[in-house]
C-alpha cells in the first residue's frame, strides 16, 4: 500500500490512501496536509515551471520569478500543456519584455504587425488586466489559453476561413489575404501588412490553406479579433 510519512508537532505519522480515492486526490489531500504540518503556502508550482524558467532564462535576461505560472492550476484549469506554454514562452520573449518581465504595448504592437489601432488596442487590454500599460507572461498565458478554451473558438476560426474562401476553394491567396488585413486595421503599414501575411502563410508559397490558417490562430488564438463575427462570443470576449 502507498503511504506518505510527515511529522507533526515532531512526531511521525503516516497518511494513507481513503478507499475510493485516486492517486490524484492522494497527492492533493497529502500536499494539503505537508504544507500544513510545515506551516508554510501550498501553491500549484509544478516541474513545468521549471521547464519554462529554464528556457526563460536562455531566451531573455529578465529575472526568473517572473516566469513562474504554477502550471498544475493552469493545466487543470485551462486544458493546457507545458510543451503549449513553452511555445507561448517563445512568443512572449520576442516581445521584448523589460526587466521586470513585462510586456508594453508597442513592444506587443511590433511583435504581431499590428498597428497602434482601435482594435489593437482592444486586443492588448485583454491582456492588461491590472491596466497598467503592460502585461506579464503569466497575464499572457492565462489569457491565450482561455480565448482557446473557449467553446466558440475554432467554430470561430473555421467560419473566419470559411468567409474567405467563399467561393468553395480550398485556399486563398496572401495577396486577397492582404485586403482583409487591410480592411481590419487601415492604419497598417505594408511592412506590418507582410508580417501579419508570412505569420499566416506557414509553408511560405504564396497561399494560405485551412492547415495554415487555423495553425496560426490557434499558435496566436489572440488574432481571431481580426475576424470578427457579430453573434460570436469569442469575439466578444476578446473585445470587451
């Protein structure tokens, strides 16, 4: 039989399994009872964290407590993965994150091409929720995987893909791709036009299929906002 040993008021004891109780409960129900008996905060931290500080700390300078997310809620609570969070790690870090590990607007402008719009502007304060002009990689991950987790959201994207091939095709071309950039934020420039185009074009040949497509949305499900859908809730979520 598995059991945990611990000591309280310095006398050892033992915690067993209860019947009916899963190995996950156990684990729960014995960290809630070790973090008592030492007295100190039980947090969700899990080896993920490590994984993400780690790679943190070979992608930027910035100080590693900034990078922990406590990935055990994260994975229970947002249906995320580690190897998700690390890609999302990835992007964040091209964002140029400052010294205190935060992300500013134009940073986050730059990142994705996107101009310093109205729509843009929305995107970010999703982000910002302390509304401070700025976010962490925590704010990020949090609320990237919660646009995903989203019931409407590949409904979302398969309709956006969808309008854009409406004459039955199986593609549409960057060049048709670039007006609907356009139309979205008329204040891009053709440099950004094109970073938002090779971001959606993955297999660089000039076409943007539904693979691609719903990829690069659900790399960047932030970018859904681009195509917006008047009686979609993920669209209202990312606008409000």
């Amino acid at each position: 039989m598995t059991k945990r040993s611990h000591f309280t008021g310095g006398i050892p004891s033992v915690i067993f399994p209860c019947e009916e109780e899963t190995a996950s409960q156990f684990a729960k129900r014995t960290s809630s009872v070790m973090g008592n008996g030492l007295n100190v905060v039980q947090t969700s931290h899990a080896y993920g964290d490590l994984m993400l500080i780690t790679k943190a700390s070979e992608l930027t300078k910035v100080g590693y407590p900034n990078f922990l997310v406590e990935m055990s809620w994260l994975e229970s609570s947002f249906s995320i993965s580690t190897s998700e969070a690390l890609e999302l790690l990835d992007q964040f870090c091209l964002m140029n994150p400052d010294s205190d590990g935060r992300v500013k607007s134009d940073s986050f402008f730059a990142a994705f091409g996107l101009a310093n719009s109205l729509l843009s502007k929305k995107i970010f304060s999703y982000l910002d929720m302390e509304k401070k002009g700025s976010f962490t990689f925590r704010q990020f991950l949090i609320g990237s995987a919660h646009v995903r987790k989203q019931p409407p959201f590949m409904r979302a994207c398969e309709r956006a893909f969808d309008s854009l091939c409406i004459d039955g095709s199986t593609c549409f071309t960057t060049e048709k791709f670039r007006d609907i950039i356009r139309a979205a934020i008329s204040t891009l420039s053709e440099e950004s036009v094109d970073q938002l185009v090779h971001l959606f074009d993955v297999d660089k040949d000039g076409k943007i299929d539904r693979d691609d497509f719903l990829r690069c949305l659900w790399k960047n499900p932030l970018l859904v906002a681009l195509f917006p859908q008047p009686n979609d809730d993920i669209v209202l979520t990312v606008h409000a």
